[in-house]
C-alpha cells in the first residue's frame, strides 16, 4: 500500500478523486444516509457532500472526541497506535482510497486498523467484543482492509458520551469480492459521467427535477405491468392504513387520559401532549401593521415541486 498523512482541507479534495471507505456502503446500496446517486454527484461535485463526515454539530464533537477514543482504546488493549489519519490508496485499484484512524500495534500480535466512532444509539451495537456493528461499518472497515491488506480491524466506539466498547471485524473476501465489483461499476459511472439508477424516489427528483412542458412519454407492455402492481400496492397501504387507525383508536381509547400503557411492568405505548409553542402568523401581523409589513415583506417565493400521482386506468 502507498500512505501519506495529509490536512482535512487536503482530504476532503482528495476525496474527490476515489472511493473512500465511507463511500463504500453507499455504493452498495447500504447506507442509511446516502445512495450511490448522493455518492456520484459529490464525486462529480454536482451536489455538495453529505457523508458522514461532514461539518454538523454531532460529527464536529465526533472529531473532538476521537483522541480521548484513541487514548482510551490504548489505555485498555496495551496497543500503540500510529498512523493516525493516514491516507492509502490501492495500487491494483487506484479508485480505492482509504484514510484510517489509525494502526494499532500489539506485543504478541500483527498490526490491525483502527476505527474511531462516536454513537448515539446503543440499539446499533451488539455484544462488545464481537463484529455486531452497523452493516455500513463493516462494509467501511472491509474496504479499508482492502486497500491496506490488514485482516483486522477494531472499532472503537464511544456511545452516548459514557459507553465504551470495542468491536472486531475480520477481513472477509466474499464481501471484499462484492465490494470491488460494486466500486468498479460504480467509478465506471464516475468516468463515463453516467448516473447510477435511482434507489429513491428522492434520487428519481435529482435526475429529473423538472419537466418537460407538454412532454408524453408512451408505457410498454412492462412498464404497464409495472404501474398495475403500484396501483394494486397503494390499494393495499390505504386499506393498512385504515387497519392501523382503527387499531391505534382501540388503544387510546382503552388508555383513556393515561400517559402510558403497560403490562406486566413493559411498556407498550406512550400517548403524550407535546409542549405548547407559538407561530408566526403572517396575516395578523400585515393586519396589525399594515403601514410597516406588506405580505412581500414577511414571505419568501417557494419552487414549485413536482408532484407525481398514479392513476388508476379506466
């Protein structure tokens, strides 16, 4: 592997240029925050990041926080740990780009990559010790391996601000086979600048956020097929729908004016009144004062959006 220890400023533009382990889920499909679309269009910097790593509140302290992780994953293994924020880059596959936390170093063992995080949610993590992270951690962790050639990764997670624990992740091949096969179709979408199919109706909204005027476009004997399955499904959830309103109406009105449900000491449901808040309203405020607002002054022009609605043939 080829490494260099570079600024943020320096990775975020090197980023750019490859896959990175925090593209990796994505890529595949499997992230909870982006699709291979969100990924392409960074890449292609026709829509600004939105990875994991970038500058919220949550993940500013996540950074803050990883060298007191650091410190405490040394105080409890024993390991060194060096090459901290090194980037590499695989020499089969230069598209592969990887920045690791660091590489810890144990006396009697081979070195191992470590992972840094910072969790909110303990429901996420399984038993400390073993490999029960979130799917898009493991595919992070084996596209590092990848790049690198380590067989192991820890990872070093601090949950909740008071909940430390270690998880270790072994290199997998099936899943680094599928991982390359999925990251070289992917840069090939990169190279020749053609979009990734859409995986949401969000990402269908990207590609084609605007009509053409007057434009109609004739359906085949699949897509027809296609459409009648929507209609059938949309049947199928407004029925559900009617199933779980009448449910939850049997329950609130079992619970009556309690706060909360249980049984046998479980909880089952909580039905509360959120805190009172206020408003703006605009057309008091134009009323009361209408030498000083006009309704320009207090609203702003919205874009039109585009509505999709499904009809059902006659």
């Amino acid at each position: 592997m080829t490494g260099e220890v570079i600024s943020r400023d320096d990775w975020l533009r090197e980023r750019q240029k490859g896959i990175g382990s925090s593209d990796a889920a994505a890529v595949c499909g499997l992230s909870p925050w982006r699709t291979p679309l969100n990924v392409y269009l960074e890449k292609l910097e026709l829509a600004p990041s939105n990875s994991e790593e970038d500058d919220s509140d949550l993940l500013h302290w996540g950074r803050q926080l990883e060298p007191v992780v650091i410190e405490e994953y040394k105080r409890r293994t024993g390991a060194q740990v060096s090459n901290q924020q090194q980037l590499i880059r695989s020499k089969e596959f230069p598209f592969a780009i990887a920045t690791l936390d660091g590489i810890a170093t144990f006396a009697n063992e081979g070195p191992r990559i470590l992972e840094v995080k910072t969790s909110q949610k303990f429901s996420d993590w399984g038993e400390p010790g073993s490999d029960s992270v979130p799917v898009q951690y493991i595919f992070q962790c084996q596209h590092q391996m990848m790049c690198s050639g380590y067989q192991l990764a820890d990872i070093a997670v601090l949950i909740r601000g008071h909940d430390f624990r270690i998880y270790t992740i072994a290199r997998d091949e099936a899943i680094i086979e599928a991982l390359l096969k999925a990251e070289i179709a992917f840069w090939q979408c990169v190279v020749t600048r053609t979009p990734p199919a859409p995986r949401t109706g969000q990402d269908a909204l990207l590609l084609y956020p605007v009509p053409v005027a007057g434009k109609i476009v004739e359906a085949d004997e699949a897509m027809f097929t296609l459409h009648g399955e929507l209609i059938k499904t949309k049947h199928q959830l407004k029925e559900l729908a009617a199933l779980l309103d009448g449910q939850e109406t049997m329950v609130k009105a079992f619970m009556g004016d309690a706060e909360e449900l249980k049984f046998q000491g479980d909880r089952l449901a909580t039905w509360k009144k959120s805190k009172d808040g206020r408003h703006l309203v605009k057309e008091k405020l134009i009323k009361k004062y209408p030498d000083i607002y006009t309704d320009e002054d207090v609203s702003a022009p919205t874009v039109g959006a585009r509505v999709f609605l499904a009809k059902d043939p006659k």
